[in-house]
C-alpha cells in the first residue's frame, strides 16, 4: 500500500445508536459500519472515556526568569477503556456491518472540581488507513 493512500479516510460511514443515551449502568445500543469501499477491517470496539476539566491557577516562568500566577485548563480523566465488540472481517462496497452494543458505565461517587464528561465512541480499525469512528458525548 503506497503512502498517500495511509492518508486517504475510507469511504464508510459508522452509525452510533444508542436506547436511551449514556447513562451510569448499562447502555445498549447498536454500531453499525456503512461502506461505500472494500476493505478488511482489524476490529470493530467501542472507546468510553470518563473526565472532569477544570480551571487551576499555575506558576510559570516567563523568558526573564520572572515568575507569575497563570490560569490553565485542567483534564482528570477517571476512565479510559478499549472494548472489543467485533473481531475482523471483510466488508465489500455497499454493505454494511450491524453490531450489538452492551457497555458499562461505571459510577464515580467523588468527583474533585467539577461535573464530569463522557464520551463513548465506536470505531472501526484498517490497518494502515484512518480509523472510522463515530462519537457521542455527554
């Protein structure tokens, strides 16, 4: 595979759908992998990520050797986990590739400064050509 066609995204489309939303427990839901090109694909998984961003004051050094109070935006990230929901297949060019979704969102109960982030993505890995991946947040 040449070079330039690393760079080239693949002409398919993911579709996250999920029952209810993301929510603390269970979320169910459907990933479904649309193609417009023929490829094999390494996985199909789903990417969840739990975070608080928060403001936080910093000391920093400026070019004079001066120091000053700076205000910085902070990220805590309290979960980050790869689930594999597909091993490989091969999808040909207008087929599609429809796959249950069960994830568990875990609950924090202490949360430091601030409300919390979700993010569960779907994606679908190529060797060797971009991901294909859909995001829903909350």
């Amino acid at each position: 595979m040449s070079f330039l066609k690393r760079l080239v995204p693949l002409k398919a489309k993911m579709n996250l759908s999920l029952e209810n939303g993301i929510q603390v427990g269970v979320t169910k839901g459907t990933a479904t992998l649309s193609s417009d090109d023929e490829f094999k694909a390494e996985e199909m998984r789903m990417e969840l990520k739990i975070w608080e961003n928060y403001q936080t004051t910093k000391r920093v050094r400026d070019s004079k050797g001066n120091y000053r109070n700076e205000t910085v935006t902070t990220s805590l990230t309290h979960h980050d986990e790869k689930i594999p929901i597909c091993g490989p297949f091969e999808l040909g060019k207008g087929q599609q590739k429809v796959v249950p979704i069960e994830v568990k969102i875990p609950q924090y109960s202490i949360v430091y400064h601030g409300p919390l982030h979700y993010s569960l993505k779907a994606v679908a890995n190529v060797k060797g050509r971009p991901d294909v991946f859909e995001e829903v947040k909350l």
